[in-house]
C-alpha cells in the first residue's frame, strides 16, 4: 500500500534526537528551530520523560475512562499549580483540533447558542468546527461549510461587539498568539475589551493557547501578559513533547454532567505520564523563563542583523516576516547549515525551538543567518 501523499516532504529521515537537535539516517546533526511543529517543548528523548514513559508502559499503558486513573489528577494538579489556574476542571483528549472541537462543543451546550466568533488569519485545527473557524478556504471542504462561523477581522472591537449584541455568540476563540497566520500578537487592549464584551453578552472566551502555550511565549499562556481570565484554554502540542496530548482548561463555573463530553483515548496512562514529565521539567528547569530570556536575545540580535526585516513574537514564538518570498533562505539554512526552521506564507520564517535552547544555540542560527544576508 502506498500513503496518501498529502505532505509536501524535505528528503530528510530523521532517526534520533537529543535536546535541540535531530540526526538523520545519514549521521547529519540538524539544529532544531522548528520543534517540529512547535510540538517540542522540554527538548527530545529529555531523559526523565523517556524514563517516565518506559516505566508507565512497563507497569500499565492504557486502560479506558471508565475507571480510576490517579495519573490524571496528578497531571491536573501540576498543570493547575504551574499555569495559575488552580481552580479550573481540566478535560484531557489527543489533539489540538479535539481541545478546540471540545471547547466549542461545551460553549455551545453551556449557552444554548450556535454560532462562534474567530478572527482572519488564525487556526484553529482542521475537525468539522475546528476548520470552519480557521480562515483558510482552501481546508474547508462544502461539508465543513458553516453559517454558524463568524471570521472577522482582528483587533477591530466594534465588529465583534456588533456579533456579540445578537445574542447568538456561544463564543469567541482566538489564539493567544497566531501561529500559522504569521505571528501576530492580538492587542492588549483588544482582549481585554473582548473579555469584558463576552462577559457583558452571556458567551464564552476561548483561549486556543495550542501553539502560543505550555512555556513557548515566555508565560505559561500568551493571554497572561494581559489581564484577561479566559472561561476556557486549550492545549496540546508541547503538552506531550511529541506523545499526541491534548486538553482543555475550564473555568469553575461550567459544570458537567454524565456524558458531556467523552474519547476513547484522551487521558491514557501514557498520555498522562508523558504529560507529567513535561511540567515536572518545564519547572526544574526553569524553561518558561528561559524560552522569554533567549527569546528576547534572539529578536534582539535579528533586530541587529537585518534592522530592514520585521521581527515579531514573544518567547521562542518568533516570526521574521521579508520583503521576499523566504523558500530559497529556508532551503539554505536546512541543506547548507542544517538548520530546521518553519514558515507562514511566503515570506515569514517562523522559529518554533524547543524551551531547553541556549544563546549559544540560537548563536549557530544568527551566525548563519547573518552571512546569508
Ligand atoms: C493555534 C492552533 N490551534 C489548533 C491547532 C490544531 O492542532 P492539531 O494539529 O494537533 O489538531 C494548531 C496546529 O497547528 C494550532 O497551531
């Protein structure tokens, strides 16, 4: 059989990895500044989390939720205690689609209301809800076509004050950071007026904090460099380093009842036990503050170098945006220095490391960086 050849592919086969960087079957050392995805947050094969799951499997891996995992509590209250949400339920699913279809679901059960506001150039998955809140037609297939999704523009209050003034909004979801959209930070002001407006109007705010969370802004969520209180956030991502976690945060106030919600394999032990190994490193070694200190190093040296790009971004979310498409700089950077790097469109690069990265690290990609221009 052969695989559905929906990927565009770099002829690279990665077979080992360690800390911020990857080998491939060739024995070449990449430099890894795309975290593949955005997904590795602790570093790879960090040794507590290989040796957290090793045990896990070893003793059980996965059972049903139908009975009694104590590896969820212990995941819920670290996260609860590392996040500042300690008082918020936490729904464990797979994925970061599954986090925003499960955040959807519940705002529209909780209101009674259909319709979801979200904001141009933003992603939210590509599940049914998920894709037609992500303004991107091109994903969208007739079936995911929706009138219940309302894509406006960000940052322009009024629009979604008028939406809100209907009465039909179960909610808004907007990325903490926009990720594939390009980088962009929503205004402060913005979100704190929306906060309020979704309060004043009965619906719900949704934080899909799926890429810009879990330490990568340089705060445990992006939100938190603002004063808004989301009713719910939604993970995955970094949450598992690479095991396929997802969850999302809820605030106290919604209750559940019997069936609300459900997944087959959401919370397993494996899940959890990679889940846990990444909070217990994110805090021992102080990685969210390092992902803000060798952040602010590398936008500091970029605005150096290149004083003509525009460099945007918090923590170790950063997008450096040219007057030309990047393809041929990527390429470069990935063949001649072995440097893995992401992209938005044509001409952003995205850099999405690992939390673990030094300046020394970050010193390899501003060295070739700077030659290249
Ligand atoms: C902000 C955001 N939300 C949701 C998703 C969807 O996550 P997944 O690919 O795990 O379904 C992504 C994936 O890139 C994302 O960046």
């Amino acid at each position: 059989m052969e695989l559905f050849d929906a990927y565009n592919l770099f002829n690279i086969t990665p077979v080992k990895a360690s800390g911020c960087y990857v080998w491939d079957s060739e024995g070449k050392k990449y430099l890894d500044l795309y975290g593949g995805h955005a997904v590795i947050s602790i570093g790879h094969t960090h040794p507590h989390y290989v040796s957290l799951i090793s045990e896990q499997l070893k003793k059980i891996g996965f059972y049903s939720n139908s009975i009694v995992n104590p590896l969820q509590q212990e995941l819920a209250d670290k996260l609860g205690n590392l996040s500042g949400y300690p008082d918020y339920k936490l729904f464990l699913c797979n994925s970061g689609a599954e986090a925003n279809e499960n955040a959807v679901k519940l705002a529209s059960f909780v209101t009674g209301r259909k319709r979801v506001i979200s904001y141009q150039k933003g992603f939210h998955g590509r599940t049914s809800a998920t894709v037609a809140l992500t303004d991107n037609p091109k994903i969208v297939a007739p079936f995911n076509e929706t009138e219940n999704a309302v894509i406006l523009p960000m940052d322009e209050i009024g629009l979604t004050e008028k939406e809100l003034k209907t009465g039909t909004i179960a909610a808004v979801i907007i990325e903490g950071i926009q990720g594939i959209g390009g980088i962009n930070i929503p205004d402060q002001h913005f979100l704190e007026e929306l906060s309020e407006l979704t309060k004043k109007y009965g619906a719900l705010l949704i934080l899909d904090e799926i890429q810009s969370g879990y330490g990568r802004s340089g705060k445990f969520f992006a939100h938190q460099y603002t004063s808004v209180i989301p009713d719910i956030i939604t993970m995955a991502k970094g949450m598992g380093n690479g095991f396929p976690v997802g969850g999302i945060m809820i605030q106290p106030g919604i209750k559940p009842w019997k069936g609300m919600l459900g997944t087959t394999f959401g919370g397993n032990h494996l899940a959890c036990a990679a889940a846990i190994a990444v909070l217990d490193v994110l805090k021992d070694e102080d990685l969210v503050n390092n992902a803000s200190r060798t952040g602010s190093y590398i936008i500091r040296k970029v605005k150096e170098i290149a004083p003509g790009i525009q460099v945007r971004g918090r923590g170790l979310m950063i997008g450096l945006e040219f007057t030309f498409p990047v393809k041929e700089m990527r390429e470069q950077l990935l063949f001649h220095n072995q440097i893995f790097t992401g992209f938005s469109g044509q001409n952003i690069i995205r850099l999405l490391p690992p939390l673990c990265l030094s300046e020394n690290e970050a010193g390899i990609f501003l060295n070739a960086f700077g030659k290249m221009l």
